[in-house]
C-alpha cells in the first residue's frame, strides 16, 4: 500500500494536536523537511514516487496556508535524475524558499541502477515568483565513489549555508562512516 507523510498541526487555542492528515502527493513519500517564513506560511519539501514500482523519486515543494495544503510542485526534475532525496528546505531573511537535494542526473544510467546513493551529486533551487529556479550544482564529487550524503541548508538573513557528509566507497560498509564534513 501507499506509504504518505502525515501533517499534523497543533492548535494553541485548545491546547492540542488535530488529526493528522496525509501530504498530497504520489503513493511514496519520504525524508521531509520544513520551514516556516514570517507570515506562518510552512514550506515542506520531500522525495515523492509517483507510481507503484517506479524507480525513482522525485523533490516536490508544498506549502501549507490558511487554505490548507498546495498540489506538490516538482522542484528540479529531469529525466535522469534516478532518487531525488535528501531534501532540505530553509526560507531566508527575506522570506525566500531554497532547497538543497542529492540526485543522480550526472551519474551513467549504470551507476543509477546500482544503488540510489551512487553518483549522488548535490543541487540547490530558489523559488521566485513561483517558479523554481534550474537547479545549481553545489559540490564536485571528489572521485567517482564519492557520496555526498545527509545536506542540511541553513538560512542567516540573506546568507545561506549548506553542509554535507562525505562518504567514499562502494559497498554498504563504506557508507556506514562519512569520511568529513563539507560545507558552502
């Protein structure tokens, strides 16, 4: 069956969590990340599978206002990006949205099959006007086994900041350690 992100909100009137409710989006969703701007506008972004057995996720945005939730909006996609994951959302002085995401749209079509995290490059996109930005690369792979994992994008005013681990390998115990921390 479908595995959905569930929102749930707290409501400080009554002093409790109403029901959650489900993200819109396709039948998998995961690794979400939030922000709030100045207005109380939340911005969510996730990795979303649109159909059963697709290989695959793709970064979507939604945002959640006093109307409810927004159909979610592909942020950057492109046909050979495999798994779009890894996503995180900051809003900045200004109440602009970023996001930062790994995906394999520089990877060969045969390190994509081998496993999501192979030929994990990182990008980031800004939302002006409701269009999503192309998407920049952040980081270089060092060498081809490279793996840049768990991006995090923080927000100072104008100033924003990314920070990574990277991994070096090819099995499953390579990944199990990062080898350093990276940031921009």
């Amino acid at each position: 069956g479908p595995r959905r992100l569930y929102a749930a909100r707290f409501d400080p009137d009554l002093a409790v969590w109403l029901p959650a409710t489900a993200m819109p989006g396709g039948v998998a969703q995961f690794g979400s990340s939030a922000a709030v701007d100045s207005t109380a506008v939340v911005h969510v972004v996730f990795s979303d599978v649109a159909e059963p057995g697709e290989l695959g996720s793709t970064v979507v945005y939604t945002r959640r206002t006093p109307d409810g939730w927004s159909e979610p909006q592909p942020v950057a996609p492109d046909p050979n990006a495999g798994y779009q994951m890894m996503a995180d959302v900051a809003v900045d002085g200004g109440d602009g949205v970023h996001v930062l995401w790994r995906d394999q749209r520089f990877a060969t079509p045969e390190e994509r099959a081998v496993h999501p995290a192979n030929g994990g490059d990182l990008f980031t996109a800004n939302l002006t006007d409701g269009q999503w930005s192309a998407p920049a690369k952040v980081m270089e792979r060092p060498t081809p086994a490279s793996v840049a994992g768990w991006p995090h994008l923080a927000a100072n005013g104008d100033r924003l900041v990314a920070l990574w681990s990277i991994y070096e390998g090819t099995t499953e115990d390579d990944m199990q350690s990062a080898l350093r921390v990276e940031w921009a």
